[in-house]
C-alpha cells in the first residue's frame, strides 16, 4: 500500500558533487554565487564543499575558504563531507554545520577502493569518529550506507548485507551508549532499480520500524527517479539531490559515473503529486542555468530545459 | 496493491520521434541502418516513418523509399504514424504493417493546433478511417489518446475528459459494430506524473476492465521512467519508446518538448526487475550509439553512457 509523505526534505548536494567533479577549474567567487542563489530558493540544507585530500581532489582545495567566506541565511544549514577523522577535524574549523556522521560501505571491495579500508578498518575509523564527537560534544546525527544496491566491483548487493552493516554500525554506537537517529541509503553507482529500493526500504523497516531514512540516489541508468518514486511510495521523506544533476563520483570506477537525480527533476515530480518541498521551483530552475554557464557544458537536468507547467495553469481550462 | 506484468511488448518509435525533428538531413541510408539494427536486438515493433505532409514536415519526404527499401527480419513488424486518411492511404501502398488505429486528443485546443481539426471534426475522421479500413478489410487494431495527462494549451487534463473521449472513440466503433481491442495513453508533451498515470490507468480500467493499455510516454520533465514504472505497478504491459531517446514533437508548442523515454533506459529498468522485453540490451545500446553518430549530437538516453550492469555479474559477489 503506497504511503506518501506529505512533505519531504532536500539535501542538495549540486555544489559539492558537481564541482568536485568537473575537469575545469571552477573559481571560489562562482563556487559561492552558486552555493548562496540555491541557499535562497527554499532549500534548507545545502551541501558546499568537501574536505578532502586536495592531492586527491584539487578542485576541493578552496573548501575552508568557501566555507568562511559563505553568507548565513536564515533556516539554511551549509553542511560538508568528510571521509575521515582529519577531514571533520579541517569541517570543525569553519562555520558549516558539521553533525557527527557515520559512514560505511555495503560493498567491501568498493570501500577498499574508495577509502583504502575495509570493513574492520572502517568500523575502527568509526569508533574514532564517535569517541572524537563524544569528547567533543558532537552529535551522532545519522549514519550512511554506500554502495547500499550494488556496485562495480561486488555487482548487486542483497538487502541482508546491507542489514548486516546497518547491525554493525549500530554495534559501534552501541558500544558509546548510543543509538542512530538516521540512515541514509546511498545507490553510489547506480545499481538500483525500484523494486529493489522498495524491497530494501522495506526490508530495513521492518527490522528497525522507528528508524527515520533517507535515499542517496545517482541517475547513471536513466532510472533515478523511478527510484525516488519508488522510496516515496514507501514514506521515504529525506533525499539527497543535485541541482541540474550535477556531478558522479570521481572513483566509481567507470566512465559513466552519474551525478545525483536532478533537484528541480524531484521537486517537479514531488510537487506535481502534491507532495511539498517548500523550494521554489523557478528560482531553482534559474540556478541551474546559473550551474551549466559556470561548469560550460551541458548538465543532465531535464526541468531547466522542459519548464515547469506553473505558466501554463489555465483557471478556465480542463483542470477539473 | 502491485501487479506487475512478467513481460512488456515494445513499440520502438526512435526512427520516426527521432529522424522527424531533428534540424539536420539525414540519409535515407543511414535511416534505414538504424531502423535494421533495431529491428535485430530482439525488438517486435519499429516504427520505422512518418506519412505526414512533406511541406511541414520535410525530414519525412522520403517515408515510401524507406519503407521499401527496409529488409524484413522474422517477428518484427515496421509500423508507421499517418494522421489522416490520406496519410493512411499512402502507408498502404508501402510494405509496412499498417493496421487501422483511431487517435484522438484529450486537449481540444491541442487537437486544433495540431491537426487543424477540432473534437468533432476529429471524429468525423475517425469515422472515414473506420468505413474506410471496413471497406478495405483492414482490422482496427488500436486508438490513442493523446495529451492524456495535459498539455502546454489547456493545462492538466482530468481523468473524466480523457473517460469522455474514449467513450466518443467507443461511441465512433459501436457505430460501425466494432470494439476497441486496445487503447494508447500519451502523454504527449510530458505533463504526467506517476500518481496522475496510476490514477488514470485506474479509472480506465475500472470502466473497461478488459480494455488493453499501453502508454505513450514522452520524457520532457525527468519523471518519464517513473512514469513508466507507474504504468508497470498497475500491470501496464505495452510502451512507446525511443531508442536513445530520440525525438520529440516538433508542434507542442515549447522548445522542451523532449523525447519519448529512452527504449534501453526502460528495458533495462524492466529487466533488473524481472519483467522481460525479449530485447538484447546490448545490442539495443550499440544502436543508440548508433543513433546519436546519425545526428551528430548528443542524445539523452543514459544507459549508453552507463552501460549496462551486465559485466560485472561476478558469480562468487554479493549476489544472493
């Protein structure tokens, strides 16, 4: 029985995920025009930057000057991420929203590849991150599964596995005294399809019914939203997104690694069902033209080309 | 409560949405590569032109060379679009599989704007169409509904207009004594949603429960595949679509109107689910790559940019 949310919540994750990707170099003054028009349309969350090896990711290497130099708006958290314990402790020294995070991968191979640990050393790292966040006062906000359907190097993931991480990460939790407010399901290279985020949805709510989740969803197969109908249909009310579908994971391993589903694509489908968002969709639109003229190519996002319908609401017309 | 369907029958449109709007000549030669390749990855059903007006639509001119000159491949069908009885006659002096179909649109002001023809005149084609395929021993296999879900000059179209229509489509047939075997939703200028699509298939199914759908879907606005998926939950088992996703309509009045969904996005969101298409993914996505060499541009379709998860099914991963 399908089950909507009557509203949900955006994480946009376009600056971060876009401009860490794209080959050219994006200056820090267009980082932060971008950053502060998607702060201004009605999202509430928005991802700036991410504190990375800069050996790695040079693109990121402006990140704390980003993140200082960034104009607060009210109800608007600038959020960061950080793999491991050196990039919370560079998160910690600016003014972004830093919540503790903890962060696994379903897939052993692809963590390995990503982060150079596997399982045990990541579930180590993450006694460290929440000792550091306990003596720091932090709190635990949420936990990420990556690679949660499937990846590259392990092919499909089973919801069991997932299950088995979600149980881990709770071990570690556990072990301070405390429990995980929050999970979010990361589709990292586009394996999903949407039987199987209703399956995983609900195979996790069944285990933990009181657990609040959210879907990191990537459109590398053209499937993207599919997936997100399929986790709104399940309750799922919390998603990660990217403004004109900006983005791909640099170490997915393939060519055609896709950015995150497109935001105004999913406020378009939310709204149009009469499920809120509190964006607005038009000043949306105008950031992402504002995205594709700074990266100076194409973006995937199909709205900013199509329209939204608002122009074409007749109050005489067949609406009935 | 789902009730997905185990297989979908493809009708694969790319050839004519595609060749017909794109600005650029492209050669009777390379048409028919394209459309043989298609009519080789296991898909039923071409749609290999178009008989509209050659002053409108110049692109088309050579429709009768083309559907000569394709090779026939066992089980496949080429199929073409005609708007009115002339065109019909033309398609009937070619090889092509040419069944009769009825068509009508939701949107009264799209009809006129597209046809010339408003509701009334529209049915009476319709009823020339009829007597004309009576006389000729032709079965009438089929009738669209077009801007279903709403268009750009009459806003949302409700269920109980596109109800109205079938019922004048019914009302035409039953004139003659005939039924309709199987009726077409098009969404033709990309204003459904997943939850107008489950609501209309719903409302046409409990009027006409033994009525065969199928849906017409164009991908204008990023929700097309979740339309799709809509569809496939409430056992939809026929789709139009586009390889590559090519196309678009060239008088929906916006310069958005985008493609159908994309054929090998879609086949690949069936299969990873289970449903079956009969279609060699593969071989489906070599013909994209195909199609956009053709026009020299980029296409939308994702999957042949992702590529299909088939290569990396490792039997000792994670797959249980």
């Amino acid at each position: 029985m399908a089950d909507f949310p009557s509203h949900i919540h955006i994480h946009e994750e376009g600056p971060r995920e876009g401009f860490q990707i794209e080959p050219g170099p994006i200056s820090t003054d267009d980082k932060i025009r971008f950053i502060e028009a998607l702060a201004q349309t009605g999202l509430r969350e928005v991802q700036a930057v991410s504190f990375v090896n800069p050996q790695r990711v040079p693109s990121m290497a402006d990140a704390e000057t980003v993140a200082h130099r960034l104009r607060p708006f009210e109800g608007v958290q600038y959020t960061a991420v950080w793999l491991n314990l050196r990039g919370l402790e560079r998160a910690l020294t600016t003014p972004l929203h830093v919540p503790g995070r903890l962060q696994i991968s379903a897939s052993e191979p692809f963590s390995i590849s990503n982060t150079g640990k596997n399982t045990e050393q990541t579930l180590v790292e993450q006694r460290q991150v929440i000792a550091y966040c306990l003596a720091h006062h932090i709190p635990i906000e949420s936990a990420i599964v990556m690679t949660a359907f499937g990846c590259n190097l392990a092919g499909h993931i089973a919801p069991a596995l997932v299950l088995q991480r979600i149980e881990q990460l709770m071990g570690v939790l556990q072990e301070h005294g405390l429990t995980l407010p929050y999970l979010r399901l990361a589709d990292t290279v586009g394996w999903a399809n949407p039987n199987a985020v209703t399956r995983l949805i609900g195979a996790v709510r069944e285990r933990w019914p009181d657990l609040r989740l959210g879907l990191h969803l990537h459109d590398t197969r053209g499937t993207g939203l599919a997936n997100a109908y399929a986790g709104l249909s399940m309750g799922v009310d919390r998603f990660d997104s990217s403004c004109a579908g900006l983005g791909g994971c640099p170490f997915a391993g393939h060519q055609g690694a896709a950015g995150n589903i497109c935001t105004e694509d999913l406020v378009f489908m939310c709204e149009e069902m009469g499920i809120h968002t509190g964006v607005d969709l038009e000043a949306l639109i105008a950031c992402a033209h504002m995205a594709e003229a700074i990266v100076g190519h194409p973006l995937p996002g199909k709205l900013m080309r199509g329209g939204s319908l608002s122009r074409y609401q007749h109050p005489g017309g067949s609406h009935a």
